[in-house]
C-alpha cells in the first residue's frame, strides 16, 4: 500500500522505471501480490521493453497476471519464450506461463521454451510426454529431448518409435536399463518396421540381455529380452545362477489401493517373501499354484482377499527350467516346484524321488511336511524295488532326522535291500527295537557270515533279540550257542533249541556247568548235563 501511494507521487516517478520495478520486485519477495503493483510493472515493461532482459519470479508474476487480464500479444510472448530459453530459472509458475502462451500462441519457439523447462526441471512423469512427443515429431533441436521422450513414453507404446529417435541411440545410448529394456523390445517387435536399423542394433542387444542378466535385472520389458535372445547353449553356470534366480518372478501390478509391499506365502513352506511396491509394481517369486498374495498398505494395514491386482509370468520357465536345473538340482524353489509345484497332492514315483529326497533337506520347509515327505519316500522304498535308484535315494535320508516309526521303516528297507554293514551302524546307534524278527534274522545270519563266525558283543545281543521273539535259524542259533552269555535261564533255552536242531553244544554246555559251580547252584539235573558234556 505504501510503495502504491509513492507511485502517484510525481518525484518517485522521476527515479526511472528501473529503480520502480526494483521496488516492485522487493515487495514480491516479501509476498505482496497486489494487482496494482503487477499492473504497474506490467505497463512499465510494455512502455520500455528494453527492460525485459530475464526472466526471474517477478517478471512471471507480472506476465501471469497480464496474460489473465488479456494483456499480452504475440510479440511478448515471443520474448518470454526466447528468454525462458535462456533462463537456468524455472519453477511451476514458469511452466504454467509458458503453456498459457504456448494455448494462446503456439509456436515452436514457446515448445521449445516448455521443453527446456521442463527438462531443466527434471520432469519424467507421464503426463508430460505429450510436450516432448510434440518436440520430436517437430524435430526440436534440445540437447536431452529423447532422453526425456523414452523416459515418459512409458511401456503402453504399440507403435515403432520415431526413426530419428531410434537413430539417435545407436550411438548415444546413456539411458538406464528399464529404459534401454523398453527401447530394445520396441525395436525387436516392429524389428520389420525398422528394417536394417533393427539389425545394426543386434550386437548391442545381445551384449545388452547377458550383461542384465548377470546383474539379475528384471521387468517386463527385459523379461521379453531374456526370453527372445537366451538360449540354452549360451548359458553357462554363472548365467544360469542368475536367471535360476529369476526363474518363478511374477510381476503384480496394483490396481485401486497404494500398497507399500506384497508378501508371497506358499503352503508347507514357513519363510515368506516379502518385496517393496515401487510404481505400483512389485517381482515375487512364485513357485506352487496355490501362492497366496498379501498386501500391506503405508498404514500398515494388511489386504488377504485383494482382487484388484494383475499377475504376470515373466519368464518362460518350463523352456528355461531343465538348463537351470542341469546346473543347480539342488535349488529349493526348482524342486518345490518339481515336486509339488503344480499340486499339494504329489506322488513320489522313480521320475521323481530322488527330487524329494533333496527337497527334505531344505531349511525352509514347515516340519511336519518336512515328516510326512519323508514317511512317503520310505512308503515308496518299502514297496518299490530298484537297486541303484533306491540305494542312493536312501543314503540321502538322515536317519537323525526321522522319527522313530521312520527309523524302524528305514532300518526294514535296508535290509530288504540288502545293505547289511549300513543297518548295523543303524541299529547299533538307534536299537532294533519293533524291528520285524523275519528281517532281524535275515540282518544276523548275513552280518555272521560276513565276520565269518567271529565273536561281536553286539551282534550276539542282535541275534538274542530275535530268538526272544521266537525267530531264529540254524546259522543264528549256533552263533548264540557259541558265544552267549546270559542268565542260566536263557541259556538252558538256547541249549533246548540248538539240540533240536542238532547243533554243536559243546561250548554252551560248558558255560552252563561252569556257571552252575560258579554260583554253587548245582543240583542232580546237572549231571545228565556233565554226562553230556563229557560224552
């Protein structure tokens, strides 16, 4: 109000239309937007236009407020689009200037002076690809302008770039890798559009596809790179540990709600993965049908039933799974879905068990369908015979992580399949207890012959247990006949039993006698023992 009244008096006016637009320009800075003072400046820039040397906030404020009033002509506006050109200033005010004059009087000069704007800005969303669009198609020579047109275009283009775009790159490509990604799968689906061009571009896009892969890049757009230009015979181990990393990602694409991360939960596993959403977008991995997708918003809020979302399969998995898995058969999301990927109903067959004696191995799996896979696996070894398929299927299996009906289940499969020296160490480790007496004996008599008689403390406490169950042969019962020592009760059934089968008794009887006079329990019966004994 007061540098108002000084510009009605007659000797303020005498310090020149410079010293006024000064005042003027400290009163805007103290946050004075008053019309009278905008107007003032305004008709002191159209009076002496030579005064128009910048373009700084005042001159915006001014030339804002002018083109709201009606006030501006086309030769202003050719002036302030010269020097937004040449300004380093810019803020939104600015912009909304330039594209008031652009709509009033559009002109390649105005584009120009928006598209530098904004650049100098550093404007990349979305809504401002129509300005940089408009400066290629006019062939607007601004150092950066394609740069900012593939950086907006975003991935909905279903047309060939602009050729002299396309050209541009091939010698000057400073783009990051979602952005080369996009170039390169634009230029290889109208590859026949391109003609030649898209040739010359091969080698970059091939050194480019292995180059992300090793870096274990993805989106889109490369997922489409990596399933064009990789094939298995070019795949070696480090390539392949990077793309088996990659091998089940599922983009999700969210719809309606802003959700801050999703969380992949599979069934029977008991570690879930959880990734940020940038751009509405998030890569999980998803390895079982029946993958569940949870979402959390920025409040901390947590969606289950969540529909308003899209899922896409990045990569061709059944082409590129058998390269990886000839790599890394060990890898805990390829034998998740080998074994129960596409069903939680598996069935272990020859194709498929020694899969799943690797799977039990996983850390991740929840315990109790870490017990039941491997109750399964012995079930099918029970029932199944292949020597060498299940020989070495059966040495994967930690018998410390069974429990004990498992134990007992292994220790029966072993000697069905006649790995005695391994059921030994077995069952001196864990017992024979609920083991079948049949097999039992079947164990002793092949472990005797083995030691070829020799005496083994454990092994005659192995046959013991199976005459105890009333299962014996000749081989086991004059091995006990030789060498047990016990309580004169059970050595007198020994005695009975190896008589009836006509064995050498010569060395039990004696024990007897001498165990008799031992504990001086003797009595008359012992001497048809004696008479025995001595015959």
């Amino acid at each position: 109000q007061y540098l108002w009244i000084l510009l009605q008096m007659p000797e303020y006016r005498k310090a020149g239309a410079a010293r006024i637009l000064e005042d003027i320009r400290e009163q805007i800075a103290y946050g004075c937007a008053s019309p009278l003072l905008l107007a003032e400046g305004f008709f002191l820039l159209k009076k002496e236009p030579e005064l128009l040397k910048k373009l700084t906030r005042l001159e915006v404020r001014i030339y804002l407020w002018a083109l709201k009033e009606g006030l501006v002509d086309e030769q202003m506006a050719m002036q302030l689009g010269t020097l937004a050109q040449q300004s380093r200033y810019y803020d939104r005010a600015m912009i909304r200037l330039l594209t008031g004059l652009y709509d009033k009087f559009p002109s390649e000069t105005l584009l120009s002076a928006i598209i530098s704007c904004l650049m100098r800005g550093g404007f990349r969303q979305r809504k401002y690809f129509s300005w940089y669009k408009e400066g290629v198609e006019r062939n607007l020579n601004i150092a950066g302008l394609y740069e900012y047109y593939i950086y907006t275009v975003g991935d909905h283009v279903r047309s060939r770039l602009p050729l002299p775009l396309v050209m541009y790159f091939q010698y000057n490509n400073t783009l990051d890798y979602r952005r080369k990604a996009f170039l390169y799968t634009n230029l290889y689906r109208y590859r026949k559009a391109y003609g030649n061009i898209y040739q010359q571009f091969e080698p970059q896009i091939d050194k480019f596809v292995t180059e992300q892969l090793m870096e274990q890049h993805i989106d889109r757009n490369l997922a489409f790179l990596y399933n064009v230009f990789l094939h298995e015979e070019m795949l070696t181990k480090e390539l392949a540990r990077s793309l088996t990393g990659m091998l089940f990602l599922h983009e999700v694409v969210c719809r309606g709600r802003h959700f801050s991360r999703v969380t992949a939960v599979h069934k029977f596993v008991d570690t879930w993965q959880t990734v940020p959403v940038q751009e509405q977008r998030a890569y999980v991995n998803m390895y079982m049908e029946d993958c569940k997708l949870v979402f959390t918003d920025e409040h901390g809020e947590i969606y289950v039933d969540e529909e308003e979302y899209e899922l896409r399969q990045l990569l061709d998995t059944e082409r590129f799974l058998p390269v990886c898995e000839s790599f890394f058969p060990e890898d805990g999301m390829i034998l998740m879905y080998r074994c129960c990927g596409k069903s939680e109903y598996y069935v272990i067959n020859s194709d498929n068990i020694m899969q799943f004696t690797k799977l039990v191995k996983l850390p991740f799996l929840e315990p109790e369908f870490r017990e039941k896979i491997r109750g399964d696996i012995l079930a099918y070894c029970y029932e199944n015979y292949d020597a060498e398929l299940l020989e070495e299927s059966l040495f994967d299996i930690a018998p410390a992580s069974l429990n004990a009906a498992d134990r007992v289940r292994l220790v029966e499969i072993y000697i069905s399949r006649g790995m005695y020296d391994r059921t030994y160490e077995l069952v001196k480790e864990y017992g024979y207890e609920k083991v079948s007496p049949k097999l039992l004996v079947r164990l002793c008599m092949r472990l005797i012959r083995r030691k070829e008689y020799e005496k083994d403390a454990y092994l005659t406490a192995l046959c013991h247990g199976a005459f105890l169950q009333h299962k014996y042969d000749e081989t086991v019962l004059q091995y006990l006949c030789d060498y047990f020592e016990g309580s004169m009760e059970e050595l007198l059934c020994i005695r009975d039993a190896g008589e009836n089968f006509d064995l050498q008794t010569f060395f039990l009887t004696e024990r007897i006698l001498m165990q008799r006079l031992f504990t001086g329990t003797a009595d008359m019966a012992d001497f048809d023992l004696l008479k025995q004994y001595l015959q």
